[in-house]
C-alpha cells in the first residue's frame, strides 16, 4: 500500500515534537491523583501543542507558517515550569527531568531555527 505523505511528517523538528509528545504521554500515564488531572494534563496537552502547530502552521502561508512555529515554540516554554513542578513533586526522577528539560530545550532551538529558516515574507 502506498500511503502519500504530508511534507510536514518530513520535517526533524515535527518527527521530534512527535516523539516527544509520545513520551510525556508515557511517563504521565502514572501519575495519580490531583496530578493527573492538572500537572499531567496540561503536559500532554503542551507537548501535543508543539507537533499540532507546526502541522497546521505548514498548510498555511509563509507568514502564517512562521506564526505557527512561535506558538509551538511557546508551546515548549510552557513545558518547562511543568518539568520543573513535577521534579519538585517527585513525579519525574533526576534523570527524566534532566532528560526532558534538555529535549524540549532542544526542540525549542530547532523551532527556531527552522522559523529563521522559512522565507520572510
């Protein structure tokens, strides 16, 4: 079966906002109570965020596009302070906060610069 592509699902950036979207769902999958519902809610949902925006963002103009990867920028900004609360809450390890925080880092300097990257219109 040949299954045609969107040029989106091409893009580093988008495989990795995928990637770790998918993650955020598996280490919250075990949070309980209030955490649940608040923290680990508003993680997926921020993770998701990131992929979703540049998907959509590169169906639109130029302008718009560029537009898109700020919102998912900020996207990985708001999942910062939630790493930081989990870790402090004792819902992520030393070394799953670390390595979140250095992979939404990461993934918010590759939105950069793929944003330079698109032609300014």
């Amino acid at each position: 079966m040949n299954v045609v592509r969107f040029k989106f699902e091409d893009l580093h950036v988008y495989q990795e906002a995928i990637s770790l979207s998918s993650d955020v769902f598996t280490v919250t999958k075990s949070w309980v109570g209030m955490f649940k519902y608040s923290l680990a809610d508003q993680f997926q949902r921020a993770a998701l965020s990131i992929a979703l925006n540049i998907a959509e963002g590169s169906s639109r103009t130029t302008r718009d596009f560029r537009h898109f990867l700020t919102i998912a920028r900020g996207s990985c900004y708001e999942c910062i302070p939630i790493v930081m609360i989990a870790r402090k809450q004792q819902l992520l390890t030393d070394q799953q906060y670390i390595e979140l925080y250095d992979r939404i880092n990461h993934l918010a300097r590759m939105i950069t610069s793929l944003k330079r990257n698109v032609a300014s219109p």
